[in-house]
C-alpha cells in the first residue's frame, strides 16, 4: 500500500466518513457510482472491486465482463452534502481494468490518459482550465416547457431572484471539495450562469468538470430549481459552451510563451493551434456529441461555424487571449466549440491529440480570422477561405467516421461504440415528427 493510500484510509478514520462513493462515467460522460464502506477501502486499494462492464454503455462485450475498479487515492475528497445526518460522505474516481490488471480500453480516463502520457514522452504537461455555462431554470420536464430562474443578462447583478445565492452555494461547496474557483457571473440570457474554474492538469480537470456538474446539479435540487448543461434549451436564447483554456508546459516553462513574437505565441503554440483548427471537423463529434449541440453552434451568437483561429475574436473557433500578453504564465489559447454536456474526458483528449499532432508533423498556422465569422453566411465564409464546421451530428458524425486520426485517439472499441450510438440518436431524432412540422404543414 502506498503512502496516498494509507493517507486516505487515516481520513476517513479522522473525519468519521460513513460511505464512499466510486465515481467514473461511461463513454458518454453520465456520472456512474458504487456505494461501499469504510471497511472495505483497504480490500479495493488491493485488489479493486469488481463489477459488470458489459452493464455499461461501450465498456466491454458480455463475454467479457468481468471488469474492476481501481479507486485513485489522489482525487479522495469529502462531499458537502449529506452532512445533516451525520453520514459524512466521500469521493474517489476510478481507473478501470480487467482482471489480469491491464487498464480498460475503453474507460473514458484511460482514453484521456494515453494522450497525456503522449504528451508527457514528448515533454509536455497539458494544462486546462473552463468558463462552464449553464441554465437554471424553475422547471421543465418532457411536458413542461422550461422557465429561466430570471430575466438578467451578461454581468447582471441579480438581487430578486436566486441566481446570485445558488451561484454563492454552488462555489462553496466546490471549494470544499478542493476545487478552486476564479470568477462566476450570469452570462448572457434570461437564467444562464458561468462558473470559471483555476486552471490544472487536464486529468484532474475532467475528474473537477464531472463534479462540478454533480455539485451544481444537487444544489439546484436543493433549493428547487433544475440545473442543466444541455447546450442550447431555447430557440431565443444562446446555449451553454464550455470554453476550455489550454496551455502546454514544459517543467515550469510555459511552450506557449514567446516574449519575441508579436501576440506572444510560440512556435509550439501556434503548430498547436494549427493541429486544431486541421482536425476541427474530426473532432466535433467528440466535442459537440448531442443532437442538441448544433443549434448552438449553428443558432447562437458567437458560436464558432468555421475552423479558424484569431486573436482577441470571440467568433474564431481558437481564440487567443490579450490579456497580461507579456505574462509567460498567462500564454493560452481557447477553444470555444466544446460545449458544457461533453464527456470531458473524450473532449480533452481529442483537443490534445489534434494539437499535439499539429506539433508533431510542424504544422503551417494561417493567418487569424479578423472578421465576425458568426455574422457571415456560409457562402461569405467560404468565399473568404474558411472552411466550415458540421453543421450538425449527422455531418460531425461523417467527418469521424472517416478519420483515421480519431480512430486512433479513441481506440478501435471506443471510436466504433460512439459512432454505434450516436447514429442511434440522429436516427432517432430524424424520426421525429416535430410541433412546428405540425404546426406548419398539417392543413397541406
């Protein structure tokens, strides 16, 4: 057992924790659980726990479904609720493997994980840090229509409504789970919210994202209103991204930073930028895996619609900050198509991977977008150079079937399970006969 071990079996002797939650996702991002004892911690930190992969969407085939969940003694916190009783209760997040030992292939941190030890034989540590939007609404339901909790806009500074006292519970209780938060604002329509979290390791921030959703959501149960990450739940209003900032560090160097250049952009940098923007189309499936993910880059105001880059251009799919331009550790870049209910364990790897392909085979960065390329129409966009994103799941889903380049991120079970699925859901979706058809076409 090692020391990480033996200091979580000590706090949970210390903090008199009742149960412990095991936490990881499936292959779409739901947060799974396994609820155990104290007494049986030290068993699992041996030996794993077992249980039925092939119960889980994409893990493993029922011939095969013997699978165990190995807890990280790293990510041990306890959870600010479930107090009141007395039942104080933790959390750990699991790597998962067979039973000779070997990781699961197609566990979504394993995936993630691969890119990153790619990264870190080429030397670099991957940081990330998100803008997480989301809504907040009194209700909504299959037969309800949703309510925004109020009617602000960008920065407002709500006093009659619940907005600013959720926002307050949410951060406290991610604080107590050791999560550190920036800033957090209501964003730009009626009931939508943003919460910035401080910038780690990319492991670490997807295991920090799937909390962060499991925080917001308990919070709104409690005080009776409904969070929700869906990327756009109004045909009016923009939807929800989840602008992710990434830089690449090199020991304590910050690769992104350049003094000499003139927006402080490395070579490292811009190869990278030059990988995503190359990879864009490939890659949205995985960033923007919902039907629902495309009316918000399709139908929302400053959605990224085409693979470009600029810098300070909020309608650029990269964007690159100005702010502390001469600040090494500042040296970021943005990306603004991934959105708040993607796996982010899937999204990060698959951004990593296109930058760090980009650095790999050198690859030429364009000049930047200075146009509002949101504002252009697609014959415009094309006409000026730029090439369009999916424009839908149906689209996204035909440029990841034929990338050899995801093939090979996702591994071959991941990437033929998502493809499986997600052509269920756009099937399932064309099938539908929706209000407005009705409303429009009825009396034909």
């Amino acid at each position: 057992m090692n020391s990480q071990q033996e200091n979580v079996l000590r706090d949970v002797e210390e903090r008199d924790i009742r149960f412990i939650r095991l936490w990881f996702t499936d292959l779409f991002g739901s947060l799974k659980t396994v609820m155990m004892s104290p007494a049986e911690l030290e068993t699992a930190f041996d030996e794993g726990v077992g249980f039925d992969g092939s119960s889980i969407e994409g893990f493993s085939r029922i011939s095969e479904s013997d699978t165990l969940l190995l807890p990280d003694p790293s990510t041990f916190q306890p959870l600010p609720f479930d107090m009141d009783d007395g039942m104080q209760t933790a959390r750990m997040f699991c790597d998962i493997s067979m039973p000779d030992g070997s990781p699961l292939y197609a566990d979504p941190r394993q995936v993630l994980r691969r890119t990153l030890n790619k990264a870190a034989d080429d030397g670099f540590e991957c940081v990330a840090s998100p803008e997480i939007e989301f809504f907040v609404l009194t209700e909504g339901s299959e037969d309800k229509e949703p309510k925004p909790v109020d009617d602000g806009g960008y920065f407002d500074q709500a006093k009659r409504n619940a907005a600013p006292q959720f926002r307050r519970q949410a951060i406290s209780a991610l604080e107590y789970m050791g999560i550190v938060t920036e800033f957090s604002h209501h964003e730009g329509s009626p009931g939508q919210q943003e919460i910035d979290l401080r910038h780690t390791d990319a492991l670490t921030m997807a295991d920090n994202i799937m909390s962060f959703r499991y925080v917001v959501k308990t919070v709104g149960e409690a005080n009776n209103v409904l969070a929700t990450f869906m990327p756009k739940p109004f045909r009016e209003h923009n939807g929800s991204a989840m602008h992710t900032h990434l830089s690449l560090f090199e020991g304590d160097s910050n690769a992104f930073h350049d003094p000499d250049d003139e927006y402080s952009l490395s070579t490292t940098a811009r190869q990278f930028i030059a990988g995503v923007v190359e990879h864009a189309s490939e890659i949205s499936a995985v960033t923007n895996q919902w039907v629902n993910s495309y009316k918000r880059l399709q139908f929302g105001s400053e959605a990224p619609t085409s693979a470009t880059w600029g810098v300070s251009n909020s309608s650029a799919m990269v964007r690159v900050p100005t702010y502390r331009l001469h600040k090494e550790a500042s040296r970021r870049i943005e990306v603004r198509t991934v959105d708040s209910a993607a796996n982010p364990y899937l999204a990060f790897a698959a951004v990593l991977a296109a930058g760090l392909d980009g650095i790999d085979k050198e690859m030429e960065l364009g000049e930047p977008a200075v146009d509002d390329v949101f504002s252009l129409t697609r014959r415009e966009r094309r006409a000026m150079g730029y090439k369009d994103l999916p424009g839908s799941l149906d689209e996204a889903l035909r440029e990841l079937e034929k990338s050899e380049f995801m093939a090979e991120v996702l591994g071959e079970q991941v990437f033929e399970f998502f493809l499986r699925s997600k052509w269920d859901e756009w099937h399932q979706y064309e099938d539908q006969i929706t209000k407005w058809e009705l409303q429009t076409n009825l009396n034909l």
